[in-house]
C-alpha cells in the first residue's frame, strides 16, 4: 500500500505475480477519499483485525488537522470509511501502533498541513499548529480513551514502536524537534509517558535557533533490546541499550 503523501492518492502495487516488476493494481483517488472518510493526506499503514488495512490521515478535505483513519478492504482495497467509532478526535495525526493484547492503539501528531505544507515555521509552532500528544484508543471499541500532552519538551512526536513482546505494555515515541525519546506505559489502568532520553542542539550562526538532531525514524530490535533512532538534521545514527528501558544507556 503506497500512499501519497501530498496527493492523497492511496495506490495498491501488485508485487506478488512478478516481484521483479511491480504493478499499479488500484489506485483510490483523492475525490473519493475524501467522499468516503472526509480526510486527506494518508500516512502510516497497518494491516487491522477484521481483514482490514487502516491508514492515518492528517488532513480533512481543506487542508486543516484531522486526527483519524481510513480504512480499506484487505481483500477488495476498497475505501470502507473510517475506522473511528465517532466520540471525541484528535487536532492532528501521524503514526500509530497497537497492542492487540492489551487492546489498545497509541497514536502520535505532527502538524496541520496547511501549515507544513508551505514550508517549516516557527510562528506556526508557537501558533499550536504542530502538535505535542500521544493518544490511547480502545482498540476494540474504536474510541479515543486518554490523552497525554508532552509540553514544550515533547514537542512533534512523529514514530512510534511498541514493544515486540506481545505481552508488553510500553513504548517509545521520538518527539522529533525537541529531539527527545518518549517511554509510555501503563500503570495503574491509564498511561504516563516520561522523556528518556535528550540529543543536544548544536548551535549555528544561520540558524534562529540551536539546530536540534530533529530526531526521525525509530526502530527497536526484534529482542527489545536496543533502540536506534537518526538525527536527521545532525547526520548521525544512534544506538541504546535498554537493558534498563527508564534509562537507555548510548552505545
């Protein structure tokens, strides 16, 4: 599933006949994206239960933030609607990840679109038009159920990975300006999320503010024993060791 990003269009590309030379199977153009879910701008892709394929939007038809999901067919990849259950939504999106056995899905924001789409500024981050939050979901009922905000320190948290131990109940999120690492759990029935780790910016005379690593992609080690993350901005690759995840030690 290959989805674009600006152009809205959701493309299902056939590599099982001839991996070698990959086909165009279907394309759901943007007109009927937005007739059938009201969102645009599609992200992160996640095969669902109940033979779906769920996509995060981050846009509505105008452009402004839009906090769902769009839903294709996993047979058909026909547009279904939306995969939310109505109920309170969130400003924005960007990707999420779930836990069918704790039957939660955690989602993450990065911004409206009217407003990274032109270009990154500064103004539109004191603005609030960027955002700050990670979000709980009810997997099985499909309905937002908690909400954290980051603060200033937790500021665009863009990807998100769950633990690959299917009994695990936390996370890591990378909030990408203020390059932190976000750990989330639950305790007690509700989830906290705490910084665990910092990249320190680097002052440069062009810029307006100390360059942050802006940190990117995150991945964990199918063990869960390490965490790797890039600073994009910063041009490096980093390693920790979660031995002890509240305090990931750089290797």
């Amino acid at each position: 599933i290959v989805r674009g990003f600006r152009s809205s269009r959701i493309h299902v590309v056939n590599v099982a006949d001839d991996p070698g030379r990959p086909r165009i199977e279907k394309v759901n153009e943007p007109d009927e994206v937005v007739a059938k879910t009201g969102y645009t701008r599609p992200h992160t892709v996640h095969c669902m239960p109940g033979d779906n394929i769920v996509i995060s939007m981050l846009g509505d038809a105008d452009g402004n933030g839009a906090g769902g999901f769009a839903v294709l067919d996993a047979k058909t990849f026909e547009l279904k609607g939306r995969w939310e259950n109505g109920g309170e939504l969130p400003p924005y999106n960007y990707d999420f990840w779930y836990q069918p056995r704790k039957q939660v899905l955690v989602s993450s924001e990065f911004g409206e679109p009217n407003a990274y789409e032109k270009g990154f500024d500064l103004a539109d981050v004191e603005a609030g038009r960027y955002g700050q939050r990670l979000h709980f979901w009810n997997l099985e009922r499909r309905e937002l159920e908690q909400t954290i905000d980051l603060g200033a320190n937790g500021l665009v948290p863009l990807e998100i990975r769950w633990k690959h131990d299917p009994a695990a109940d936390e996370g890591f999120v990378g909030a990408a300006l203020s390059s932190t690492i976000w750990r989330f759990q639950r305790e007690n029935g509700s989830y906290t999320a705490a910084p665990v780790i910092a990249v320190d910016p680097v002052e440069l005379d062009s810029w307006p503010i100390p360059v942050p690593g802006l940190i990117t992609d995150l991945v964990l080690s199918m063990d869960d024993n390490a965490l790797y993350f890039s600073n994009w901005l910063h041009g490096d690759l980093r390693r920790y060791d979660l031995s002890d995840p509240a305090n990931p030690r750089l290797t």
